[in-house]
C-alpha cells in the first residue's frame, strides 16, 4: 500500500469502527483507495504508524466521505491531523445547502446511479470478537471505490458555480472542528445542578403566579373543568388561550410575538414560565447525562453547515444556547475562558455590501452607530439622542438585514415600550420613522431591494467570499397568496443571505487563523465553542494574555480580508468561566 501511495497524488480513505465517539471506539477497519486498487486493513492486527506521514503531509490530497470523523479518530488515537483534504459530505451540502442528500449512499446513486447497502455497517458495531468476512470486506472497499468518481464530479459543479476557494476552507475548517470537539468542554457538574435547582425554583414559582393570576381574577372556575388550582396546563395553548379569554382578553395565539404585546400580569408571566420551561427541558439534568465518563466533558457535535447561509450549529448537545446563568458552569481549574466576538460584523458588512456613505462614516468616526443612526433619522444633535430613538434606530438597522417591515418594527418597538414603560407607536408613526431610515441610509435600502430582486430573477445569491445559495422558482399555478409568500420569502432570504453567509465566512476564517496561530506558537490553548462570531478558546491561565492577543489579531486580520472599506472590531475577555 505505502508503494502504491508514492506513485499517486490523491488517495482515498475510510475507516470503520467499533462505534462513532472515538474516546471509546476502536478502528477496526482502515480502507485506502489509489486507482485500480482498494486496501481493506485490518487495524486490530496491523499497525497504522507507516500510513500517518502520508495524511499528515500536504504533498497528497485525501478524499473523505466526512472527514471529521475520520480526523477525530487519527488526533484521538495519534494525535495528528489529516491535511489537504477533498470532503465530499461538506462539498455536497455547498451544492445542496438546502440540507437534502449528503450521505455517501445518496452521491453513489446521485452521480454513479448505483444503489450501496449500507446496512452492513451496523455489523462492525454488534461483533465483540471481531471476525472479518468477505460481505463486509467488500463493503468496506466500495466505499473509498466510489470517492474519487463522486469527488471530479463534484470539483466540475464546484468550479463552475465559483466556490473552490470555499470548498478549500470548508475542507480546513473541518479539521478545526475536530479539533474542538475532541478537545471538548469542561463543565463544573456540581455548580450545574445548583443552577438547574435554582431554575426549578423559580419555574414552579412562576407556575403558582400564573394560576394565582387568573383564579383571583374570579372567572376561573368549574365551567373549564378545572376543579383546583393546579389544573390549568400552563403549557397548553389552548387552556391559555380560554383562560386569557375569560380574563377579558381575546387572543389568537399565544405564541411570543403576539402575548408580548398584551399589557396584563399574566402575559409577562407567561413569558417569563415558558423562558424557565424551555431552559429546564434543554439544560436540566439530561444535558448532564452528555457528559463523557472518561473525559468530564461535552463532546458536542457541531455541524459546520448547520444552515442554509453556512452558519455553524450544534447537537448532542446545543452548546450554543447554554443560557446566560449556565455559562459559569463552563470552567476548568488553573485554565481560564477567552472569549472574543466581532462588533456589530453584519451592520459592517451591510455597509460594505451597500457602499453607502452615511453607513460607513458612522463606523470610521466610532460613533454609537445607533445614536449616529438616530441623529441623523430624526434630525438632531449626536448629543439629543434618547434612549427611546436610539432603540428605534437600533431595531431598524438589525431589523432591516432580515427583511423587517414597518408592522414588525411597530411589534418591536412597543413590546420594548411595554417592558419599560415607554410611548407606544401607532402604525403611521412607525410608517414615517421607517422611511426616514430609506431615506437617511439610501443606498443601504436600494442595495436591499437589488439584492432581494436579484435572488428572485437568478434564484440564488452569493456572499463576498464566494458562498452561494440556491432558491426554488414558486410554482405560477399556485394560489396567488401562497405565490406571492413564496417569492417574498426569496427575496427577504436573498437580501440577507449574503450578509449572513458573509459572516459566517468571516467567522471560519478567523476559526482557522486562530487554530493555526496557537498551534504554531505551541500555546496551550484550544477553541472549544464556537456561536455565531463568537469565538471561546480554553487556555491555561499562564498564558492567557498572550492567547487573547493571538485571537484578537486573527480575528481582526480574517475580516479585513473581505472588508476594505469598513473598519473590523473585535471584543475580547479573559475570565474564569464563559460568559456573555
């Protein structure tokens, strides 16, 4: 096999296994695919030391069917990284970010019209003394028989929709990921469960404000068939909904949007009883369970392309949404949390995007891009801005990437008038505020409408980096409303995408930049989490000065490769734990 190697440039590479976390699974399997021949090794009797210099050595290009895994195994088992990779899982959902078709069994039957039998591969998994027998052996070959078809395929469509430089950091990124998930994240079990007691507490709490709220309004009562105090389902909406109507108050949902503008006690209530219902229900004693034995950490699964703009996500579990009060938890003894994330980034490429004049001087002078947006709004002194018309000018201009119209921004304003007690804004009023921003920020809102048009016409869009995004065209023979939801739905998709997915573009970037920068400098110190453009790295204590000054200037150096004309910045924190 090491012979063949020297005489090839790309190979293929599959592993099978004993299960899928490699902290407690073994490499049963390694299979090497080189034209004309597939190796099948026998891993559990043959070492794999002679194969490690070739995917350590970028002179090769390894073609994997998703390659975390694989690199998960190889730094677990010997700590080494597999460089130069071609990933047909994550070239597919670059094609296909819709989230249809990346298994290895749908690009065999997509671009080799073949069907494979994937059933065999639970029998790796059921053998404790393993046996090799040929059904499996020829499995494990057709797998990394079919890489190198699927992958020139795949290099044509790539290469024709402008995205190779993409695919390239996609494919770098995916050993970073590996990284970080095997490095995993420390969690302070003990402080958790004080969190989630002192959640608990606050949950029936809340339950005993809400029927107290409404059995004491008196119009609660047997006509419900709800005989004691404690019948009412709180989590029903349609007992919410009959009991908000025999409070006087009619509503056709009760979902967030709609119950945060009703001005009554148990309309806040039931807000603050769903946010601790949903925190118990994600965060309580079953997110615990997800930690690994041997390790004491979370060993989540993140997802590079969680979404359709090229946005991370994460399961098993959701890392990202730990709430506020939990994040303390995230802490290790003599290593401390440096936490960085980029200021205002999607405002910064809006302007960029856009080129509006008004939009980028805000951000060169380092004014309150908020207070600047409002003086300039409604026409007044930097220094006369309210707090009230600089939350306006703050909704509009995050709400105005995602496609926020003046009947949302009218919901948003006064669900924050309702909680402090401020004016609320009528429908006309909130018209004329929004077209003052069009006006203040012309091209911001004509390069929106472009973009929007754009995305309708060719049925896609693309990010400064080259990421793009496909749409399907409405079918003309539907309703006209649904029609007409449908390419509204592309157009809104269309103006924020390349905000969005830029972003994320920004962000993996600055992930690998970071990655390697502490890598080559022999820091100790890795990145365990990753939100949206946040960055959170776990690095020991001596060197934490040193690590923030690395993330800062990685950060800073990957976004000013695609921004030229906005200044970049980036916060960053050293603390014992994680915090917002």
């Amino acid at each position: 096999m090491v012979s063949a190697l020297e005489s090839v440039s790309t190979f293929a590479i599959d592993l099978e296994t004993t299960g899928l976390e490699p902290i407690d699974s073994r490499i049963l399997l390694c299979q090497i695919g080189v034209p004309g021949i597939n190796y099948v090794i026998n891993a559990a009797q043959v070492p794999l030391e002679p194969l490690l210099p070739y995917l350590v050595e970028r002179r090769w290009k390894k073609i994997i069917q998703n390659s975390k895994f694989e690199r998960r195994f190889f730094l677990n088992k010997y700590t080494i990284p597999i460089n130069n990779v071609w990933d047909t899982q994550l070239a597919e959902q670059l094609l296909r970010p819709d989230g249809f078709g990346f298994s290895l069994e749908a690009l065999v039957l997509k671009y080799l019209n073949r069907k494979m039998n994937k059933a065999i591969r639970k029998t790796f998994y059921e053998r404790k003394k393993f046996v090799l027998t040929s059904e499996q052996i020829e499995y494990a070959a057709e797998d990394v028989d079919v890489l190198t078809p699927i992958m020139e395929a795949q290099y044509e469509q790539l290469a024709k929709h402008g995205m190779l430089q993409l695919a390239d950091l996609e494919f770098e990124l995916a050993q970073v990921v590996a990284s970080m998930e095997e490095e995993g994240t420390p969690i302070d079990q003990e402080k958790w469960r004080s969190k989630i007691k002192e959640v608990s507490i606050l949950h029936e709490a809340s339950r005993l404000r809400m029927l107290d709220i409404f059995y004491e309004s008196g119009k609660i009562d047997e006509q419900m068939g709800l005989f004691e105090r404690g019948g009412i389902n709180i989590s029903s909406p349609k007992q919410m909904k009959e009991s908000f109507k025999r409070i006087g108050i009619d509503v056709d949902s009760t979902n967030e949007r709609e119950i945060a503008l009703i001005d009554h006690p148990a309309a806040v209530e039931l807000l603050n009883y769903r946010g601790l219902d949903k925190t118990l229900t994600s965060y309580g004693g079953s997110f615990l369970d997800k930690i690994h034995p041997f390790t004491g950490r979370i060993h989540a699964d993140f997802k590079q392309l969680g979404t359709e703009t090229g946005r991370f996500s994460c399961r098993e579990p959701n890392m990202q949404q730990i709430p506020e009060e939990f994040r303390e938890c995230v802490w290790k003894e003599d290593w401390v949390i440096v936490g960085a994330d980029y200021s205002q980034i999607e405002l910064r490429i809006l302007a960029e995007l856009s080129g509006d004049k008004n939009f980028i001087e805000a951000f060169i002078s380092g004014e309150d891009l908020h207070k600047s947006t409002a003086a300039l709004m409604f026409g007044i002194p930097l220094d006369s801005v309210t707090k009230e018309q600089r939350f306006m000018a703050k909704s509009i201009n995050f709400g105005i990437a995602y496609g926020m119209g003046p009947g949302k921004l009218m919901d948003t304003i006064n669900s924050e008038a309702h909680r402090t007690g401020g004016k609320k804004h009528t429908f006309p009023e909130v018209l004329i505020m929004f077209e003052r921003y069009k006006t203040t920020y012309r091209q911001v809102n004509n390069w929106l409408q472009q973009a929007a048009n754009k995305a309708f016409m060719t049925l896609e869009s693309e990010t400064m980096y080259g990421r793009k995004r496909f749409y399907n065209r409405p079918d003309q023979n539907l309703p006209e409303k649904e029609y007409s939801r449908q390419v509204g739905a592309i157009k809104r998709r269309g103006a924020n995408s390349p905000i969005q997915g830029t972003n994320a573009d920004i962000t993996k970037l600055a992930m690998l930049n970071v990655h390697n920068n502490l890598e080559e400098g022999g820091y100790r110190a890795k990145i365990i989490i990753q939100v949206h453009d946040e960055i959170v790295v776990l690095a020991h204590k001596r060197q934490a000065e040193q690590v923030k000054e690395v993330v800062l200037a990685s950060m800073i150096e990957s976004a000013e490769k695609i921004l030229k004309r906005v200044p970049v910045k980036a916060d960053a924190y050293i603390h014992p734990f994680w915090r917002k």
